[in-house]
C-alpha cells in the first residue's frame, strides 16, 4: 500500500468518524446572518467585520475552543478545517482574530468578531476562510494505521468540529479556472480492493465541483476498464488533496497506460501514466479479498502458462500438418501432370 493510500484511508476514516458525533453543547453561527454562513461582495483593499456567536445548546457547563481557519479539502471532497494555532496560507490569513478559549453556561451566549481585509493584489474570484468551534474529547474515534509494516485497528479521544464560512466575491464572473492533475497511483485499500488515486489540485480562484475518470488500457491498447465519480465533488480554491477511484477487479499482472480525465467548469483535463502491477500485489489482494470475505470471480487472473504453452503447441501442430497436407498435393498433381 503507497504512502498516499494510507494517509488517505486514515484521514478519510478519521473525518467520516467525527461528522457523526452530534453537537451537544458548544456551538458557533453568524450573527449578522439569515444564513449559516455570511456571503459578501467585496473589493481588494477593502476591511469588514464578521460577528459570531458561541453559545451552549446542552443541560450543562460546556467549553471549547473558537478559531479561524483555511477552508480546505477532505480526501474525498468536501469541506475539511484546519486546526487551532495552524498557519493560515489562504484566505484565512486575510482575518485578525485569536484563538479563543471559553467555558459557557446552560443557554449562555458570547459573540466574537473577526476583521478581514482583502489584500491589494487579489485577483477576481471567490474566497472562504471559517471560524470554526472546536469541543475536544466528546467520544471515541476508531480508525486504522500502519504499525511494524501491519495495517492495525487504534482508536482515541474524539473532537468535534463546527465551521460557519465566510464567502467572498470578487468580480466573481471573473474567476480563474483551473485544476491540474499532479500525480497518480494505483493501489490496494486494507480489504484487497483495487484503487486508482488521482492527486488534484485547485489552482484557480474559485470553488469548484470537477467529475473524474480512469481509462485503463493494457500493454496492446486494449481497454480494460473504466471507472468514473460523477458525483461533483467540491474542490476549494488554493487546496491539493488525493481522490480515489476503485477498481471493478484486479488487473492482472503486466504494465499498463491509464488515462485520468477531470471535467469542470466546461473544462476538461487529460493527463496519461504508465504503472506496473506485480505477481506478489495480485496476490496478497486475493488472499485479503478472501480474508475479508469479498466475492473475488471478478478478478482478472494471471494468464495460465501451462495453459498457454499447450494452446501454442496445438496451433504450431495444426500448422504443420496443413503444410504436410498442402505439400502431399502438390506432388501428388506433379506426378500426373495434364494431357494436352
């Protein structure tokens, strides 16, 4: 398994885990909002004041924390946080504010105000940065990492998270488009199952919702398969992050040319690898295919050898017994030649 699955499957794990850990106290909205997030038009130069309110839902004494932070991408799209004292590379760093600290009562509310000025030389688009309520050790969260070179179980203190955006426009209409396809890989997840990972990222100045695919062509140009997310993943400006496809059955052993394809925007992106799979990969899949009771007679095997030598054998006896054949009857009309 690459370095990139495992960072992916672990974080994947981690954030599925806490988004289903409801909010039972501490929380966070706009002030000033009819919404759950504040959406402006603004000019660059220009500074305005966003206010939210922190404020406890719950029966009891509850604290957390409430910090900014880059609206950043999950591993399988979405809406991902940074964490509090992170350094604030994109929009985030347009706003002034601590990380805040606070213990609240039963039905308490405080308000906290953010400043954001947009920098002079930024260029049309749309920008989100988050103010983002943290509670830490709420439950248990179990995911998966790789000890001694095994893939084992570990679970610990869980935090949830709750970030409210502000949006910004600029000349919106004029945005950047533009999303590069950096690297590629393919690999197998904990279970056996085959994965094509794309490694994207965001170079405009927009949100963006991009579909993928994978084509998978053998040695001779044949294509083996297709595989595609056409669900519309959303792709924050200024963000990189893996996405990850899986296989319809494992390839087998041999060099192949996949072609990735990103749509967006009524863009399109074409980028072609050339990747390998091993005797041992297909291999150790099976046997965790197996192990994790998944239906393995989808699997494309390694081609038989034996099998392959006596069909070749076969076909070369069948040949030599035509040119016998052909041979006897062209002496055969030799012999008896025509009477004119």
């Amino acid at each position: 398994m690459s370095r990139f699955l495992k960072v992916m499957i672990s974080t994947a794990v981690m954030s599925m885990t806490l988004s289903t850990i409801a909010h039972a106290g501490f929380n966070i909205a706009p002030s000033d909002s009819t919404t759950d997030s504040y959406q402006t038009k603004m000019s660059p130069g220009e500074t305005k004041i966003f206010k939210f309110k922190v404020f406890n839902q719950g029966k009891e004494r509850d604290e957390g924390v409430v910090y900014l932070s880059d609206q950043l991408t999950a591993p399988a799209g979405g809406l991902m946080y940074g964490k509090p004292g992170d350094v604030r590379k994109l929009a985030g760093a347009w706003a002034s504010g601590d990380v805040v600290n606070a213990t609240l009562e039963p039905g308490e509310v405080r308000e906290i105000a953010y400043s954001v000025t947009v920098p002079s030389e930024t260029k049309p688009g749309q920008y989100i940065l988050l103010a983002v309520a943290l509670r830490k050790n709420v439950g248990t969260v179990n995911t998966k990492a790789e000890i001694n070179g095994q893939m084992v179980g570990v679970s610990g203190p869980a935090n949830t998270e709750e970030g409210k955006q502000i949006v910004i426009e600029i000349d919106k209409n004029n945005a950047t488009h533009k999303i590069s396809i950096d690297q590629f890989a393919y690999d197998y997840d904990t279970t056996g199952k085959p994965t094509y990972l794309l490694s994207l990222s965001n170079k405009g100045t927009i949100l963006e919702h991009p579909t993928f695919s994978v084509i998978t062509k053998d040695s001779k140009g044949a294509e083996v398969e297709r595989v595609s997310n056409d669900k519309g993943l959303s792709f924050y400006h200024g963000t990189s992050e893996f996405q990850s496809l899986t296989g319809n059955k494992l390839l087998a052993p041999g060099t192949y040319t996949a072609e990735a394809v990103v749509s967006y925007s009524e863009r399109t992106e074409k980028q072609q690898f050339t990747f390998s799979v091993s005797k041992q990969e297909v291999s150790k899949a099976k046997e965790d295919l197996v192990e994790n009771k998944i239906d393995v007679t989808g699997v494309v095997d390694e081609p038989n050898t034996f099998q392959w030598i006596m069909q070749s054998g076969i076909i070369l006896l069948l040949v030599i017994v035509l040119i016998l054949l052909f041979s006897k009857k062209r002496k055969k009309k030799e012999t008896y030649p025509n009477v004119e």
